[in-house]
C-alpha cells in the first residue's frame, strides 16, 4: 500500500507539471514592459487576454477613482494596499466564467498568500480589485511580487516596495521637495513671514502658522493631489488634522495650517508637523512651545 500511495502521489505530481507546461504554452516566454511598469507575457494568439496591475491606497472621495497610483507605499496599521487588474481583450475569451488567481510573492521569494477567483465573469467586468493588509504584524519592509494567472498561465506580474512603519515614503517626496517654514505671522503688506523659529512662547493670542512650499507638482497625473497635515503633540498623539485638495494646475503651490498655542489649552514640549499625500508620510518637521 505504501509503494501504491508513492506512485500515486509521483503521477499526480507528473500531471500536474505536464499540465502546467501545457498551459504556458499559450504565452510568449519574453514579457513586454507596459507604460504603466507592469511586465505583461503576450498571449500566442492574436489579440489574446493581457492584464495590467496598479497599486494603490486610497480612492478620490469625490470620483470613486484610485488615488497616487505608485509602487512604492509605507507599512501602517489598519491600512491596506489596495490592487487593481485591468484586463484587455475581455471578448477574446471564450469562457463567460473565468478562472484567475492573484500570488503574492514576499521579500524571501516565497509565496504567502494566494486568492482564487473561480467565476470572474468578463461578461460584465473587465476590472478585478483586490487588496492586502499593510499591517507591520502581518508585512515586513521589502520588495514584493504580484502575479496574475488566467487558469495556469502566468500573463502579469509587477513588483512594489514596502516601507517600514513610519518612515518617510522619500521616492513621493523627491518628486516634490516639500519643505515646512514655521512662523508666528504673515505680514498682510509684503507676505512675508514674520517670526520664523522652531521655538515658540504660549500665549493666550498666539498662534503656530505652518507653511508647505511645493515643486514640480505638474510631475502627477493625478488631477487632485489629495494632503494630509496632521499635528502631533508631546505625547506623539495626533489632536489636529487639514485635509487639503490641490489641483495640479496651481502656479505656486503651498499647503497651509495653524495652530493656536494657548498655555490652558497647550502643553509644553515638542510638536511635530507631518505631511501626508496620498496616505503616505513625505515630510516632517518638529518645532518646541515653551
């Protein structure tokens, strides 16, 4: 029974290789580059099946659209990586049911978690989304691996980068050199600051203005840029949040908040300014109240 069980188990191992080498067959052994970086294995046929994968976090509140498409994001709590396939030449298919699956590929070149579709129907959709924890319980930071399968051929994969826990996501920022200016006033004649520091004394009429100077933003794609200025206090706990819009179109950006810095309602001690788009952290700056 036991030689029985062995051979057993090395045909079905046999079969599945063959099939496996079967179902590659339909695909060139070259992929090609899309303009949106994904590596794309041509079917042999003409005008076969093809997908493209786009990585993301967020989606603008005010189309439904994903938000700062990049392959680049920072590991934080309750957050998620969010995928988007985009498949072409959906009527070349024969099937109404599709079997496709997603296989995430971790930092160690092994796969941790696969997803199984087994009725995508390309009859009323040619978009499949999916997404993954970025939590740093569940993820550790390095280069991972999405691959796209349509029954067992291999037809995209694309690579993303995660961060560790609270850095600052630098491939975002250099696109856009932010840079915060601290000051107690704005002079209404000139526009120029008035009392630049990063030491400032609490009173009752005081406030802490923040200024985000921004370059190149004609760089994104995306219509809006979608900014987060969030306030930390000594305790590292966040007490204030800006969220703020900004169009591409703008001649010189910059991205503005305040705080008021009374001693009943402020404490003293270290103060931290970040700045996020898109959920991810590309600028920092701290500042002390006395």
């Amino acid at each position: 029974m036991k030689m029985n069980s062995k051979i057993l188990i090395a045909n079905t191992l046999f079969l599945i290789l063959v099939a496996l080498v079967i179902g590659c067959a339909d695909r060139q052994q070259n992929p090609i580059l899309s303009e949106q970086g994904t590596l794309i294995y041509p079917s042999l046929k003409s005008k076969g099946l093809s997908a493209d994968i786009s990585f993301y976090k967020i989606k603008n509140k005010n189309t439904g659209m994903p938000a700062g498409l990049d392959t680049v994001f920072t590991l934080s709590e309750r957050e998620y990586l969010r995928i988007l396939v985009d498949f072409e030449n959906v009527d070349e298919v024969s099937a109404d049911k599709a079997l496709v699956h997603l296989d995430w590929i971790g930092p160690d070149g092994r796969s941790f978690y696969t997803k199984r579709i087994d009725s995508l129907n390309f009859d009323s959709t040619s978009i499949l989304e999916s997404s993954v924890s970025l939590s740093p319980d569940k993820r550790e930071a390095g280069n991972y691996l999405l691959k796209v399968y349509y029954y067992r051929e291999l037809i995209a994969q694309r690579g993303v980068t995660l961060l560790p826990e609270n850095s600052i996501n630098h491939a975002m920022a250099s696109k856009l050199s932010p840079e915060i200016v601290f000051c107690e006033k704005v002079s209404k004649k000139t526009g120029e600051f008035i009392g630049i520091d990063s030491v400032f004394v609490r009173d009752k009429k005081a406030k802490v203005r923040a200024y985000v100077d921004l370059d190149n933003i004609q760089s994104f794609k995306d219509v809006k840029l979608m900014f987060d200025l969030v306030w930390l206090g000594p305790d590292g706990e966040k007490f204030y949040s800006k969220d703020i819009e900004l169009s591409r179109s703008g001649d010189e950006p910059q991205l503005y908040s305040s705080i008021s810095i009374p001693p009943d309602k402020r404490e003293p001690g270290k103060y931290v300014l970040e700045v996020y788009l898109f959920d991810e952290l590309i600028a920092a700056k701290n500042f002390v109240l006395k």
